[in-house]
C-alpha cells in the first residue's frame, strides 16, 4: 500500500483536509466496444471495493509489517520537515495518505485477484502443501505486497528534484537537497524490503521476472525524462510507437511480469503464465491512457492545470498533425515565454488525438479481456473484467 498507512499519523503536518471520493470521469463513446455488462458496477471506487472482498482484505493493508517498522516511522518524521516547500515529494506523500480513487493499490490487487482467478494448477500438486487463504496463496500473497513496495518506492523517487534545472521559485535550495535525500533513502529503505521479500520467497524465476521488471522500470522512467518537455522547449517527435514501448516499460511491465510470477508460483504452465502476462500488460496500458485523458475529458478542469506533452492524447495528436505544425501550435500557445495549457488544452481536444487516444485505451482492455477468457469462469475473474470495464468506459 506504499507510505499511505504510515503517512495517515501525520495528516495535520501534510495539509491534507480530507479524502476526496466520487467516480471516475467519463465522456460520450466514440467508437465500437465490446461493452459493459449490465451486472458491471459503473464507478472505479466501488469496482476496487467489491474485487478487495473477493480476496479476503483490503490491499491498503498489505505492506503494513513494512511500513509500521522504525526505520520507515524516522523517514515519516523526517517528512514533516518538508511540509512549507515546494519539494515534489510532500505532494507525493498527501496523495499515499488521499488516494481518491484507489489507484495506489490497483497492481497488488490485480494480482491477488488472478492469483485467485488462475487457482490452483491441475497438473503440478507440488504447491498444493501451501497455506491458503480465500483461494491465494500465502506466497502469492506475499508477491502482490512485494509488487506495491516496488511501485511505490518508484513514486518516491520519481519525486527527486532536478537541482540543476532549479528556478527562483521552487524555493531555496536547501530544502530541494533536503528533500531528496529523504526520497532517496525512503525509496531505497522500500526497495531493500522488497529485495528481501523476493528471496524469502526461494523461487528463482520469480526473483528474475521482478528483476527484469525493475529494470525495465529504471530504463522508462530515464525515457520519459529525456523525452519530457518544459514550458519553454518544444516536445520530442516520439510517436505513438515510442510512446507504447516507452509506456510498457515504466506502466506496463512490472503489473504484466508480477501477474506471470504469480502464476509461476501456483505451478502453471508456460500458456497459463502467458496469458496472465498479457492480462497485465494490456490492463497496465488501458489505465494508462485513462490517466493520460483525465485533463482533456474533466467536465470542470482548471485553466492553470498542466498535463504531460508526451501523454497519449498529445502523442496523437502531433501524428495527425504533422511536426511543423506542431511546433506552431506550441509557439501559439506560449506567452511570455511561458506555455498556456488551457489554450494548448482546447487545440489538442479540437483535434483527433483525444478520440484517438480513447480508441487505444479500448483496444488494450478489449486484449486485457481476450486474455481472460482462458481463465475458468469465477468471481475473481468478473472483478478483472469490471476494472477493464471501469478504465475503459467513457460513457
């Protein structure tokens, strides 16, 4: 569950005024789609409700023995110091303690979730002396806690301020430095429990797949930075190509990779570990996009609101254009050597990228879907098909 339980001590330092909960936004669809079945609840909040009962407990409660421990209890205190800067890691902190719309938990639960959809396997008994637990076992268990702590550690640095890049009025320097010594050593105190709670589970290919995963995190997240444009600069031509590569890599890859251990450690075949990987790569992806769309289909989105200029709508959107006349709306949008995103905001949605990035959220549930019909009927595998349903509705 990342810092959020340990961070819930410490609300009147963050400035946090409350949990803020409602559905996720939706537009009118555009395009054919496979369809949300009437028995299909509407709303995220509620789909993430009703998948936590079907695995036994609420996943804001997986990584407390890790979280309760000293070490990370002095890095919280240490926290508190930041509350008045503009350091990125207090924002990161206010959304572990808030996390609106259960986004935070989404990888640990999918996992829980097809660890239960998959069972047991009906041709290795090897693992049936493991203990379990509403139809997961304790192992598997373990692995969607190790699969948060990484995510979360991920969050956590991805907060580290770029002190080379400092402007007047991100603050003094002193607490940049601050705070990114205590998001480096938060980050890696997450990482090193994760590490040791890899080997505890004694599987080897299990302990390469999350390797593999980390790594894959490491290399798209140092993408995305290169790629990532400022105020001032004119984005990267990447295309939506990159962007798919790019985005499997640091969203994609350590969901699609935990699903595949997962069945590994239930001793399913080669097939079975395929599928639950192409599960979690497509839904990774679906939630992605979702994400990316947020500021373009908000019915009420502030004017001062900024969105990333390598997200899929705006990817799309510069393809259809055209290179040239893509600088030329960013230059139209500038002033005072600053970006104006609500005008660059209602050009993109004047375009196709914004339908276009809806059909490509569409087009990964609709494979995150295909994936699970290899799975047996269960509740497990409806409450899969419902977070696809939840990502992907637009309507």
């Amino acid at each position: 569950m990342s810092l959020r339980q340990l961070l819930l001590r410490l609300p009147c330092y963050l400035g946090a005024s409350g949990p803020r909960r409602g559905p996720l936004d939706t537009i009118s669809s555009v395009v054919s789609w496979r369809g949300q079945s009437s028995r299909s609840p509407a709303h995220w909040n509620q789909v993430v409700s009703e998948a936590e009962k079907i695995v036994g407990y609420p996943t804001s409660f997986m990584s407390l023995r890790c979280l309760l421990s000293d070490e990370l209890s002095n890095i919280a205190m240490q926290v508190r110091k930041l509350v008045g800067t503009q350091h990125p890691l207090l924002t990161t902190a206010r959304g572990l303690v808030h996390d609106s719309q259960n986004n935070l938990q989404l990888r640990g639960l999918v996992v829980l979730l097809i660890s239960k959809a998959a069972g047991p396997s009906s041709v290795n008994a090897s693992c049936q002396s493991y203990d379990m637990a509403s139809g997961i076992y304790s192992c598997q268990r373990s692995l969607a806690e190790i699969t948060e702590l990484i995510h979360t550690a991920l969050l956590v640095h991805r907060g580290i301020v770029n002190l080379d890049e400092l402007q007047s009025s991100d603050g003094p320097l002193k607490d940049m430095q601050f705070g990114n010594k205590i998001a480096i050593l938060s980050g890696d105190f997450l990482l090193a429990n994760a590490c040791n709670g890899l080997a505890l589970l004694q599987n080897t290919k299990v302990v390469e797949l999350l390797a593999s995963a980390l790594m894959d995190l490491v290399q798209g997240v140092y993408h995305e930075n290169s790629t990532s444009a400022k105020e001032n600069h004119i984005t990267d031509d990447i295309g939506i190509l990159t962007w798919k590569k790019q985005t499997f890599l640091s969203h994609g890859a350590l969901l699609a990779k935990s699903c595949q251990a997962a069945m590994e450690l239930a001793k399913h075949d080669a097939e079975v570990q395929d599928m639950a990987f192409q599960y979690g790569k497509h839904m990774a992806m679906s939630h992605k996009i979702n994400s990316d769309l947020q500021p373009f289909i908000k019915e009420k989105t502030s004017d001062s609101l900024t969105f990333n200029l390598n997200s899929a709508p705006v990817v799309l959107h510069q393809e259809f254009l055209g290179r040239d006349l893509w600088i030329k709306q960013i230059r139209e949008a500038q002033q005072k050597g600053r970006l104006d995103y609500a005008k660059l905001r209602e050009t993109i949605s004047a375009g196709k990228g914004v339908t276009s990035a809806i059909d490509l959220c569409r087009y990964h549930g609709n494979k995150a879907l295909e994936a699970l019909e290899s799975f047996p009927p269960s509740e497990a595998r409806t409450a899969l098909e419902n977070i696809v349903f939840a990502v992907t509705r637009f309507s």
